[in-house]
C-alpha cells in the first residue's frame, strides 16, 4: 500500500512509529497530546485520537487519567521487530527484485554512500 492510499490513521501512526524507533519518545515517555500532535500533523483529533487508539489497542501505550499517554516499556523493542519484519515481507523484495533487474550489486550501494 503506498503512502497516498493509506488511511491518514495509519499514516500518523507511522509517523508516531518513526518518533519512537529514533528516539525521540523511548519508553515510558510521554506523548504529545492528541490535540498537540493533531496541530503539529494539520490533522483532525478525531483522527489522531485513533491512531492513539490503535497503539493503546495494542499494548503500546499505556494511559494515565488526567496526565497523558505513555510509551509502554517493551514498546520500543516491539516496535523495533514488527518493522524489521514489515521490510522484510513486504519492502524488501520489491527492492531486491529492481535491484536483479538492473544489475545492482550492494556493492554498488556502498559506492553510492562515499
């Protein structure tokens, strides 16, 4: 599913992944409000609040009444393996198979970092 097709829930969702695996929330951190992170996104609270929703449905983030969202310890690590293994079911092999087709080596991607 490309960017553009996917529900703007998941693509704040996405978002919020990226925050955590580079660090920016680690577990046990606080997020930012729904309606914080809905005005830094430009998007609709009822939308970030599903996406919120969608984290705390799977045990990714805990809610304290009357203080906020949090990180849930674990998060991060499970995170970190979900996406791991979402590049190498579905990312991956588009890329090795462009990659076969013109005759590109990783060797070849290491010249390109240099």
């Amino acid at each position: 599913m490309n960017e553009e097709s996917k529900p703007v829930y998941l693509r704040l969702r996405d978002i919020i992944t990226a925050s955590i695996l580079d660090g920016d929330y680690r577990d046990g951190d606080l997020l930012p409000s729904v309606r914080a992170f809905a005005a830094t996104q430009g998007a609709n609270p009822l939308t970030v609040a599903k996406a919120y929703q969608s984290f705390q449905d799977d045990g990714l983030v805990i809610v304290k009444r009357g203080v906020g969202m949090f990180v849930a310890q674990g998060a991060t690590r499970r995170l970190l393996d979900a996406e791991r293994q979402r590049f190498l079911t579905d990312t991956w092999p588009p890329l090795a198979a462009q990659m076969k087709r013109l005759g590109l080596s990783s060797e070849d991607l290491d010249l390109q970092r240099a």
